[in-house]
C-alpha cells in the first residue's frame, strides 16, 4: 500500500453559486478514494486575478493522499468537469477551478503537471487561505509581496 502525501489544494471559482462549488468540491474531495483527513480553510473573496469576470471565491484544502500526484490531478479535473468547468479560452471565467499547489515536497515538471504549482507564491488568493491550513508554508515575506491584491474573508 502507497504512503499516505500531504498534498495542498487550491479551490475557486466565479460563476454560478461560487461559494456552493468551492464546498462542494471540498465535500467530494473528502469523500474520494484515496483521500483522507481534508482540512479545508475559511472561503476569502477576490477580484480576478490575471482573468477576468466577477470576483472569486476561493480557498485551499490539505489532505492526504494515497494517490499518484498525476491521479489527483485527474480526480480535480473530474471534479471540475462535474461541475461544467468548461475552458473556452486562457483563464476564462469557471464555475470551479481546482489546483495541485504541492505533493509532499515533490518537484515535477511536465506538460500536464508542475510541481509545486509555479504561481502559487504570487497570489494572495492562494497564500492566505494556504496559510490558515498550511502556515509553515506561508512566510511573512511573501505575504507583503502580495499586499497589494485586496482579498477579503467572506
């Protein structure tokens, strides 16, 4: 049997009930073979990060998994696609959006899957959330680098 990785997720979305698909994909995550012990932050609300639309409601999610890093990715694709995540153009507005931000202390760099997720210490609506579940992760000097993106607790 595979070791259990504590694996970070980012959660998000900006159409449809928001707030609904960021728990509902936590409460699925959750429930999936393979995943145990989901720790799931408080939701933060965003404007559009390089995207554009209404504003975001995110959050980020520890558990762990048995799982390949490339099967949980998969699994959040599913999940997405569950949700009608449809990809009509570049960062285009979803009804859910769900990352891989680390696998353990992996480092992987494919064309389907990197590792960890090469923007997540530049965005403020990974970094707070991140740091209510994972705060060794979350440092005070990154947290001032993204001071200038507004993000609020909802």
């Amino acid at each position: 049997m595979r070791d259990r990785v504590l694996a970070c997720i980012g959660l998000g979305a900006n159409l449809g009930d928001a707030a609904g698909q960021v728990r509902d994909a936590a409460q699925a995550l959750s429930k999936a073979e393979g995943c145990e012990d989901l720790q799931l932050s408080p939701l933060y609300r965003t404007a559009p990060h390089e995207a554009s639309g209404p504003d975001y409601v995110n959050a980020v999610a520890t558990l762990q998994t048995r799982l390949t890093a490339p099967d949980l990715l998969h699994l959040l694709q599913r999940l997405e696609a569950a949700a009608g995540r449809e990809r009509p153009y570049v960062n285009a507005p979803r009804t859910l959006d769900l990352d891989v931000l680390f696998y353990g202390e992996a480092r992987m760099d494919s064309p389907r899957l990197q590792l960890p997720h090469p923007r997540w210490a530049s965005r403020a609506f990974v970094l707070y959330p991140l740091r209510d579940v994972c705060p060794q992760r979350v440092s005070e000097a990154l947290l001032a680098a993204v001071a200038g993106q507004v993000i609020e607790r909802v």
